[in-house]
C-alpha cells in the first residue's frame, strides 16, 4: 500500500468572523480543516454551512473557494502526518459515517463562546473546528487528549515535526455555488436560530 497521509491545515480566513476570532484569541490562525488528499480537494471540518449562515454550522465539505473572498486568499500552514494502513482505515470510516449523516452534527457555539477563557464544553455530537481535528488526531493516536482543551495555536505546535508549507492557500480555487447562493434574510436567522436551539437541547437533555 502505497504511504498515506492525512493533512491538518490551519487557516487565517478571509471573513469578519475569522479576523474577530483571530482578534479575541490573539492567534494568527482561527480555522483548522482536514484532508486526506495533497491537492486538498477536499477538506473536511466544523464550520459554518452557507457563506450567509455564520451561525449555522457543522461538519462540512469544505471546497478552496472558501479561501478566497474579495480578493484576499487566506494564509494558511499545512501538517502532513503519515498514516499505517489501520490508521487511513479507521480514518475513512469516521468520515465516511459523518458524511452519511452530516445533519447529525452541530457546530459546539458553547465551546466556542468558552474558548477565551481555554474552556471545553462536551456536547455530544458537537465540535468546534478545533475540537474535531483533536478528536480525529486522538484517535488515531496522536498524543491529543479528547477531553482537553486546546487553542489552535497548541494544536499546531504540537505538530510541528510535520509542518510541510506556510504561504497563501496554495491551490487552485474551486467554486461552490451552493455555499454562496443568496438566500433570503429569514433563512439564515431561522436556520442559526434552530441550530443553536438543537445545541441547548442536546446539552441539556442529551
């Protein structure tokens, strides 16, 4: 079998949200995807689902054009970790279940709320960007421990060893009409307003 690698890129997004993330945590980087391909077809993390959603997110597909908006690319700094045969394995099927069933995950709004004061909340099926990559790295046996905190910054640091590229976001940029399709104004606010309920809910009674 031929080595396989799973990538860990942490990104400067080009959005509002991304540049007041980075201004309340003092981070250079305020986003972190995963992928398993080195052109980075596809990326795979929490975040929000529609460009006109910011409050509405969860386990999603990311494609390039993401990193891109009005014409400033996001800098970003790619990881490349080598993966055993069981490990690529195991790593297909969680993203394999996970896409089958993305509604199932929520963005955690609660941990991210907490994370200037390097707090976790524990929501069941619910994660921040952060959080997910923890998630995946442990249990593929990376020494992350899933019950901790982490900012992006100590993610990446501990990765070191497998820094590959810092610069602009180095691929071709790939359009993704449905993340940007315009949408009426009451979408996006029922739609964040029943995400953020289902969160309490299932923090509460789950």
């Amino acid at each position: 079998m031929e080595q396989k690698y799973l990538y860990v890129l942490f990104s400067a997004t080009p959005y509002r949200m991304g540049q007041w993330i980075r201004r309340v945590t003092g981070e250079s980087y305020n986003h972190v995807a995963l992928a398993t391909e080195e052109n980075l077809s596809a990326m795979y993390a929490f975040a929000r689902r529609y460009y006109r959603t910011p409050f509405y997110g969860g386990f999603v597909q990311e494609r390039s054009c993401r990193y891109r908006h009005n014409g400033v690319t996001a800098q970003v700094r790619i990881y490349r970790l080598p993966l055993t045969s069981r490990q690529w394995d195991t790593l297909q099927e969680r993203l394999h279940a996970m896409q089958s069933q993305p509604q199932r995950y929520l963005y955690n709004h609660l941990s991210a709320l907490a994370a200037p004061l390097h707090r976790k909340v524990r929501v069941r099926d619910a994660f921040t960007c952060a959080e997910f990559a923890v998630s995946v790295l442990s249990m593929l046996g990376f020494d992350f421990n899933p019950d901790r905190f982490y900012t992006i910054g100590a993610i990446a640091r501990r990765l070191e060893d497998y820094h590959i590229y810092t610069g602009d976001f180095p691929q071709t940029f790939r359009e993704d009409p449905q993340f940007f399709a315009a949408k009426p104004l009451r979408h996006p606010i029922a739609a964040s307003t029943q995400s953020i309920l289902a969160l309490l809910w299932r923090k509460a009674f789950a």
